[in-house]
C-alpha cells in the first residue's frame, strides 16, 4: 500500500472496527517490546499526510473518558491485515502493532 491509500485504508478500519478492544505493542530495537495499551476500547486509526503522522486513538467512551492517542512520526510502512490488525513501521524500524479483539 503506498502512503496515498493510508488515510482511506485507515478510514475504512475504523468504521469496520467500531465497538472493538485494542492492544498496542511497539517493537523497539533500543528498548525491547513494550505493550502500550491492552484491550482497551478502540476509538479510531487515521493518517494525516500534512503533518505525515498515523495515529491509533483508544477510550473516549463511558468507562474509560480519557482519549489515549498513540502517534507515529514520519511512517514508512503502514499495513492492514484481515482480523483486523494494524502495522506501523518507522524509519528507523520501530514498529507498533495494533491487534483488535472482540469487546466482552
């Protein structure tokens, strides 16, 4: 997918993963593995090509109010996989994975 499709790609996985829980892991080389989030609601995914950044926004809603919003400067890779799931990699190879659950 070239950085044309991202937003529309990204668009598309919000509305189909709508009342869904989310986990985000970002896979660092300095730093290791690290999970960011662990099933939390899921509130949206979009690219914004001005300033060249995705984010991964959970909570928002009634038992979690609070918008978390993962961001990731400058992407080099952004893939949506069937499941859903969602893979961000950086220039320098950070990558984070969003990997979407069946809220219950």
């Amino acid at each position: 997918m070239t950085a044309d499709d991202w937003k529309g790609a990204l668009d598309q996985l919000t509305a189909q993963s709508k009342g869904k829980a989310v986990t985000i892991e970002v896979l660092d080389r300095e730093f290791g593995d690290q999970h960011e989030v662990e099933r939390l609601p899921f509130a949206y995914a979009t690219y914004d090509p001005k300033d060249d950044v995705a984010i991964i926004a959970v909570g928002g809603d009634a038992r979690y109010p609070v918008v978390l919003r993962h961001m990731v400067w400058r992407p080099d890779e952004i893939d949506v996989a069937a499941g859903p799931a969602l893979r961000i990699v950086e220039r320098d190879g950070t990558t984070t994975l969003a990997t979407f659950y069946d809220a219950g």
